[in-house]
C-alpha cells in the first residue's frame, strides 16, 4: 500500500457558552500519514497500522474538498 502525506483542513469547534469576540472561529491546519484506502471522487480513506492478517486500525476519511495536497511518502 501507499504511504501518504497528506495537508487538510478541518473545522474549528469550541464548546459551551462564549461571546461572540472569542478567537477559536478559525479552520485548523492539518497534517495525517498513513497507508492509502481507498480514494475517489468524494474522498481519501487511510489507515494509521496494517497488520501481517491484513486487519487495519483507524481509519480516517477526509472529503475531497478539505485535502489541499497529498505527498507520496517513499521509506526506506
């Protein structure tokens, strides 16, 4: 499978009571690795471990329109 980098964003969530003024509004920046799922039109699935029996542990799907860029990782 394919080892990926891949850049997105992700919405920003505070919870509870606040005033409108509050600076936690903004879009957070992210950055995942992992082996490549699956990918399509809507979306990129990946996963974070791969076992010899072929069972995945968690997945991750991003939508499309979050991902902006994906990096094919090469390990030595």
């Amino acid at each position: 499978m394919k080892k990926v980098l891949i850049e997105w964003n992700d919405t920003g969530v505070i919870h509870g009571w606040l005033c409108q003024e509050s600076n936690g509004d903004s879009i957070a920046h992210c950055e995942s690795v992992g082996f490549l799922i699956k990918e399509n039109d809507e979306g990129i699935t990946i996963c974070f471990g791969i076992s010899d029996q072929g069972l995945v542990m968690e997945k991750k799907t991003i939508p499309r329109g979050c991902i902006k860029s994906i990096k094919e990782l090469r390990l030595k």
